[in-house]
C-alpha cells in the first residue's frame, strides 16, 4: 500500500531539521498526549471494573441472590416447607434460613451499631467469602447459645480477643411494669473475618441460628429466607418463579433492585470518567493536526520539488498520512503498554506511593474496599486502542489533503 519511497519521506519529514525544532516539540507532545489519554483511559476503566466485581463478589458472597419475606415482617414461621419447596425449583443453589436485627454492640466502653444475623454453622460454612477468611478463632466453634463470629475491624476498634465478652443491646426490649426495658446479653467472641469491605468487616456479626431465636424471641421462626442461585444474573426471573410458587405466601426482593442505585451510580461514573478522558485523546489528536499543517506549510517548497521530479498528489498525501498517523500509532501503543502494566500493579504502586508521602490514599471507611482493585476488560481495551489509532488518522486526513494540493509553480514562485 505504501511504496519504501514514501515511508523514507515521512521519516525525514519527521525529523525536523534546527529550524523546524519547534514542529518536532508540538509533535512530540502530541504523542505524549495520546500515550497518556490512552493510558489513563485503560487505568480508569480497569479500575471501575474492578472495584465494581469487588463489591459484587463481597456482597454477593456474604448476601443471598433472592431474599423470601413473610408477609409479617420481621417474622417468618413454618418456614421448613418454604425452604424445601424453593430447594425444589430450578436454578437454586441452597436456601438459608436467616435472623436480622440491629443492635447496639459494647465493650471496653466503646460502643457502636451493628447487624446481627443469625444463622446456621453449616450454612455459615458455605459461604467461602467467610468461611476463608477467618482471621482468628475457628468456624467450629461456632455453635451454642452464647457465642459470636465478628469483624476483624469491629474487634479491633473495640480491643476484642478471642474469648473475651460482647455485649449486645437491642432496641426491642423486655416489656415491664416500669416501661421497656433494652435487652442485653453478653457473648463470647470465637472468632473474627476480614473480607475485604470496611461495610462487612466493621458492623457485621454472625451468631448461631438456635441463639438468635433465642436472643431475638423468634421461636421457631426467623427473619427471612436467603435464596442462592447458580446464575445471579437470573435473579429476577427466577424471582418471579419463586413468587409464583409460593402464590402470596412471601415477599420475594432480587439482589439486583435492592442494589440498584448503587450500581447504577457505579455505572453512571463510570461512563462519565470515560467521556471526559476521551477529550484527552482528542485533544492530542488537535495537536496532531496543527503540527501537520505547520509541516506542511514549512515543506511547501520540498512538496512541490517532488511534484516536478514526478511525485503524484496521491503519492504526496501518503507521505504525510504516514508522518501523521506513525506519532498516533506511537503514542497509542505506548499508552496501551503503559495502561496495562499500571493497572497490573495498581496496588502495588498505592502502597508504595502511601509508603512514600506518609498518607492513606484509599481509605476502606471511604471508599468500602480495603485494597485498589483493577480488572482489566480485554473488549474496552480494545475499544480504547481502535478509537486513539482511528482519531490519530482522521486527524492526518485534512494536512495530508492541503499538502497534496499544493501547486508547485505557486510554491516555487514565492520562494
């Protein structure tokens, strides 16, 4: 396509000669704009990529894909045939039988809210997001009337060990003839986790199911029903099934619209961090632009030099389509090798970045993860390089055309 004439041409074009130093500078910057709007297009996105799955694997690991209301809420009993007959239908993993309730959590004079939730030591077991990552203590045990599996962050802001004493006060108390009484009762701390979601890790405490009932004063009967899918993609529709099945027994909520806003803001940002980086690239390929016409109008009298020695427009317009489109490609390239080996080691540059200025860079209790996520998406990445090497050639297109069009007697006259 292009002849080894022409490829000669465009290198020399490129290297610009003492007094063409300032087209040589605008050219350069140009392909460091296009690296660095590639580059930081690839970062960015990879980020929300990642700490969106990160907060979805945590939150579904630790939450059911459906949750079965009764129709008292709060309260849910003869539950034991609800739970075989949504066992039953397709799509479902396991259901869970599952006790909520906030309370109030003190030790060492430190308090602060929490949620319990009390469940089964089997069902507990199951959820690899907990079960792997006990940080002290054993899931075994994890079983009695008096015991409590909390977060290593919530342990360590009250000064908890293993076997020490928590108390929990919950809002609904004892009924006396002196008014409502707070109910209380300490527990001993077996064991504590670390998922990874300041959320989970500071405000979550797991209890068996036999001492929540007793705790709460839900005999026989728990909260709700937590449903586990092989395809949470397809939580709304087997929703509906579930809905169907138990025809008004129960209230049936999907993870997707209980998280919704959430996600959706995720998304939101997400495509506005890549509408605004876009204008970075864009930007540089401006500059690609100017910097061509800038040459084009400094090599006027070379043009028309190879237009009498018997160079065609079509001939001149490739030698600037290549000047052109080779700083595009340059600078594409490089931002793609640069964006993937940013990303590949984000956590290890935050970290050395906080090592060396001192300051928390991601703070969990802000942004609800403990490390900086990057799940790079090889389809966006793809998108991201096609779009820097398309804008870098749409901009060689109009330079290259006003070269080609250049009269060599007019060029000539004038010099």
């Amino acid at each position: 396509m292009f002849s080894a004439f022409e490829w000669m041409m465009a290198m020399r074009c490129l290297r610009a000669r003492r007094q063409e130093g300032f087209i040589s500078v605008i050219a350069w910057f140009s392909l460091v704009g296009i690296a660095l709007g590639v580059a930081t297009l690839i970062i960015v996105m990879s980020v929300m990529n990642g700490f969106r799955q990160e907060l979805l694997d945590r939150i579904l690991g630790i939450n059911g894909h459906l949750s079965v209301y009764g129709p008292i809420q709060g309260k849910m009993t003869d539950y034991q045939p609800i739970m075989e007959k949504l066992a039953s239908l397709d799509g479902v993993v396991s259901v869970n039988a599952l006790i909520e309730g906030q309370v109030m959590a003190s030790a060492n004079a430190v308090a602060k809210g929490a949620l319990v939730r009390g469940i089964r030591a089997e069902d507990l077991a199951k959820r690899k997001i907990v079960a792997d990552n006990i940080v002290s203590g054993s899931l075994a045990a994890f079983k009695g009337d008096d015991v409590v599996l909390i977060g290593s962050r919530l342990a360590q802001s009250m000064g908890l060990s293993i076997g020490e004493k928590l108390t929990l006060i919950s809002p609904k108390g004892n009924v006396t003839a002196f008014g409502t009484v707070p109910r209380m009762r300490a527990f001993t701390v077996v064991g504590t986790f670390e998922i990874g979601m300041y959320e989970y890790d500071s405000g979550f405490i797991f209890m068996p199911l036999e001492a929540a009932q007793i705790y709460f004063k839900l005999p026989d009967a728990v909260s709700n029903l937590e449903v586990f899918l092989d395809k949470p993609n397809d939580a709304p529709s087997i929703g509906l099934e579930v809905a169907r099945a138990l025809r008004g027994q129960a209230n049936v909520h999907d993870w997707q619209r209980a998280n919704a806003s959430f996600f959706n803001a995720i998304q939101v940002e997400r495509n506005v961090m890549f509408l605004i980086l876009t204008l970075i690239i864009l930007v540089a390929a401006f500059n690609i632009v100017s910097s061509l016409i800038m040459l084009v109008k400094d090599k006027g009298r070379d043009i028309a030099i190879l237009r009498t020695m018997g160079a065609t427009k079509g001939m001149i317009m490739r030698i600037f389509l290549i000047a052109g489109a080779s700083v595009g490609v340059i600078g594409t390239m490089a931002g793609f090798g640069l964006g993937l080996a940013f990303a590949s080691n984000i956590e290890t540059i935050r970290r050395w970045i906080e090592g060396m200025t001192g300051s928390d860079l991601f703070a969990a209790e802000i942004y609800f993860l403990s490390q900086l996520p990057a799940v790079v998406d090889p389809g966006e990445v793809t998108a991201v390089v096609l779009m820097g090497l398309g804008l870098s050639f749409l901009a060689t297109i109009y330079p290259s055309w006003r070269a080609a069009r250049i009269d060599p007697a007019e060029a000539l006259r004038y010099e």
